[in-house]
C-alpha cells in the first residue's frame, strides 16, 4: 500500500474537516441591541408569571369571601367544589359583612386594569373577578343594613344589568288575545287556570315523564356539546319551596336536581325543567366552566358559585334560552305528543291550542318584573304583589303566593330569567340563523368567563 499517496489524498479532506468545525464554533459577539431584546422578553415573561400569580392570589381571596359571606346567607353560595380546607376556614370565620365588603374592596384593587373590548380570555377573567367582586361587595353592604333595598341597584350591581321598564298597559294586548282564545264569563286568570287542569301530570306519571323528557334534553344536547364522559345527576322530587325546580351543582360533573310537587305541575314542565336544569341548562353550564376553567385552567374563582351575582344572568338565561334551542319550533309540542302525552295517560288534542296560550302567557314575564320592581321598592304591599301577579301574569292565588316568596327571598333576581334568555339569545343569534353555529356560539358561552357587560367583547 502507497501510504504517501493516501495521505496526499486525505489532507485537503482534514483540512476541510477543521474548517467547519471552527465555523461551528465561531460565535459573534452579542450586540447591545439582541441584549436588550433578551432582557425585554425576559423580563415580559417575569411580569407574566408575577401576573398570573397575582390573578391567581386574588382569585383564592374571592373564594374565600364569598364562601365567608355564605355564614349571612344561606342562600349565597349556590354551589362549591373547590378545597375542602378552605370551606372549613369559611366556616369558622367571625367576619361580618361590613368586613366582608371591606376586604373585597381591597382585594379590587389588586387586579390590573381591564382592556375594554379585548375578548382575550386572560381579559376576561380580569372582567369576571371585577365585577363578581363588585357584587359580592353590594351583598354584604346589604346584609350589613348600610345599603337601602332597592331594584335597580340589585340589578345593576348584583346582575350588572338594567332590564327595560315597562309600563302594565303594554301587557293589554297579549291580555286581549288570551281573552279572545279563551272566552268565558269567568276572569281571564280563572279560565287560564281550568284550561290547564287538563294538562296537569298525575301524581303517578310524574317520575315517568320527567326521566322521559330529561333523556331527550340531555340527547339533543350531547349532539352538539362535549360533556365530560362521567357526567350524571340525582333527580329528586320537593316540597315547600319558592321555586318549580332546582339545580344543585355537586362538582365532578355530577348534580342533585330537584323538583317541587306541591303545587300540580303541568305537562309542558317537564321539557322546560329538563332542560333548564339539566340539559342544556345549569347542570351543562356548571359541568363545562368545572372543566374547561378549573380543570384545564386551574381558575379556582370557578369552584364556588355565588347566587346574587352577575354569573346567575348568564346561568338562568341560558338556561331558559336552552329550552327553545334543543326544542326549536314546533320539535317541543311534536316531542309532548308522541312521548310524554302518552306516558302521562293525557289526550294530546288540544296540544297546539295549550302550547298557544303558553306562548302568550309567557310575553307577560316582563310584567313580573315590574311588580317586583314596586315592591322591593315599597311601592306596593305584600297583598297587591298577590294580586298583580294574578291579573298580568295569570298565576293561580297559590302559585302568586309562592312567587311573592320568591321574590322576598332573591328580590331583583327575576329579571334573570326573562331579560337574561333576551341578551344570551342576542349573543347567539346576532347574524345567523344556522343552527350548529347557534350552538357553537351558545356552547362558547357556557364554558367562558363571560358576564353580562362583557357579552359583546
């Protein structure tokens, strides 16, 4: 072997060789321009993590007040599923509400500035904490007897809303097409009331059709929303309550839905509770703010659920809203007829003329709104709100009476229902009548931080 030849042939290879790894390793120095770059972003990253720790200190504080505020009023906190340890802490506080208010302001103050109109979901949390914050602040000043009761004020700070006023004469005409469907010499209330006689559910039917009408709610539901695969509820059957029905959210996807049976309870109930409650209502509202933002997030402020706050617009509302989305159309009354008339042992008959009425009924909500609104602001006393109730919304003298009770224990929260399913169906429909895309919008909005001022951003 010619060992001069080959190395002749393998220098200018070496050489190579040497010259890239020297490339390799060459580095320029570092400019005063990438430095100052470097520092920025790392300092940007700093002020990032101080933030998020901030939000989330700040997020622990809300939780502990409002689980505290719940020792003045057992109807504050709606749900809770966050640490055990801070529930018992809550419970052996001895602040008061006038406490209370004062460490929730001081805890405002610690949250950034929010950015109008940024949708950014980081932007609306700061929104969130804000405004919850300023809810819970209006509650305790109330509890602590500093604040006057008064309508628009619990609508505006406790649901961050002013609902439209009306005037009772608005209602004469949908009062006039009842009187023209319904003729009779008895008052209008009393012939509304003997026409639904025949549509009330026996008492032995009523487990039977609720299971029925809650299965078809939570089917056309999981249609378009991604619920959590262990998702369940337990549903139980009430009495001597304020309310028709009930949704209470355990945490881990899971709720106690209850439903009171000591007034009769009518066909057209089933769907509405079915879906209200649980599908695509509170129990999907709760089950997807659990694991999209506490979960995935890990926001702790979405662990507890103060009723009389801005959260409950946006939770009745699409709750109501829910009925007609998963039902639209005539799908309601074609659904009662062919499954829960028969279950119920009822004649389908007179389904659409019922479903008629129920439509008009349900234009005169607004009217219940403005008796509230005269009587939390002593306007009116406790007998007239049972006789108002009757003559513009057409409630029996028991069902009345057990409104006026709602509305000594939850006040201005009426509006939720009837002006919150107006501004849900707002955001969803705004420019579309394409169904999927409803739902994509209204399951956005189950699953955001969004309020009711901050809807449009």
């Amino acid at each position: 072997m010619n060992l001069s030849h080959n190395l002749s042939r393998l220098l200018p290879l070496m050489a190579i060789l040497l010259a890239l790894g020297a490339c390799g390793e060459k580095r320029e120095a570092p400019t005063e321009d990438s430095v100052a770059v470097e520092a920025e972003v790392s300092e940007q990253a700093a002020a990032t993590d101080a933030g998020k720790a901030n939000m989330d200190a700040v997020a622990k504080g809300y939780v502990q007040l409002v689980l505290e505020l719940g020792n003045h009023d057992d109807s504050y906190v709606d749900a809770y599923y966050g640490p055990q340890e801070w529930k018992e802490a809550a419970a052996n506080s001895q602040a008061k509400p006038a406490d209370i208010a004062a460490r929730g302001k001081e805890l405002m103050q610690q949250l950034p500035e929010v950015k109008k109109q940024d949708g950014s979901i980081e932007n609306l949390r700061v929104h969130y904490l804000k405004t919850q914050l300023r809810a819970l602040i209006a509650h305790a000043e109330s509890l602590a007897g500093s604040t006057q009761r008064n309508f628009e004020r619990e609508a505006q700070l406790l649901y961050d809303t002013q609902p439209p006023k009306q005037n009772f004469a608005e209602f004469g005409p949908v009062l006039q097409a009842l009187e023209q469907l319904l003729p009779g010499d008895e008052p209008l209330p009393v012939r509304v009331r003997e026409f639904k006689k025949q549509f009330e559910i026996p008492t032995d039917k009523l487990e039977a059709v609720f299971e029925a009408a809650i299965d078809a709610c939570r089917e056309r539901t999981k249609q378009h929303i991604q619920l959590p695969a262990d998702e369940n509820f337990v549903l139980e059957y009430v009495t001597d309550k304020p309310w028709s029905g009930y949704n209470w959210y355990q945490g881990k996807a899971q709720s106690l839905i209850q439903v009171n049976t000591e007034l009769p309870i009518m066909i057209d109930r089933a769907i509405d509770l079915g879906c209200h409650e649980g599908y695509p209502g509170h129990h999907t509202y709760n089950a997807l703010l659990e694991d999209e933002l506490v979960n995935k997030r890990g926001w702790v402020e979405y662990s507890v659920y103060p009723l009389f706050s801005p959260q409950s617009l946006i939770a009745e509302g699409s709750a109501n809203y829910g009925i007609e989305l998963a039902f639209p159309g005539e799908e309601k009354t074609k659904f009662e007829k062919e499954v829960l008339y028969p279950l119920a042992g009822m004649d389908p008959a007179n389904a659409e003329k019922y479903d008629h009425v129920l439509a008009l009924i349900d234009e005169l909500g607004f009217a219940g709104n403005e008796i509230a609104r005269q009587y939390i602001d002593g306007e009116i006393d406790g007998d007239k709100v049972v006789e108002l109730f009757q003559q513009y919304t057409l409630m029996s003298p028991e069902k009345a009476q057990q409104r006026k009770r709602f509305v000594d224990a939850y006040g201005a929260y009426v509006i939720n229902y009837n002006w919150g399913k107006q501004l849900v169906a707002d955001y969803v429909e705004e420019g579309t009548e394409d169904p999927n895309e409803r739902w994509r919008r209204f399951s956005k909005l189950l699953s955001s931080p969004r309020l009711p001022s901050s809807l449009n951003w």
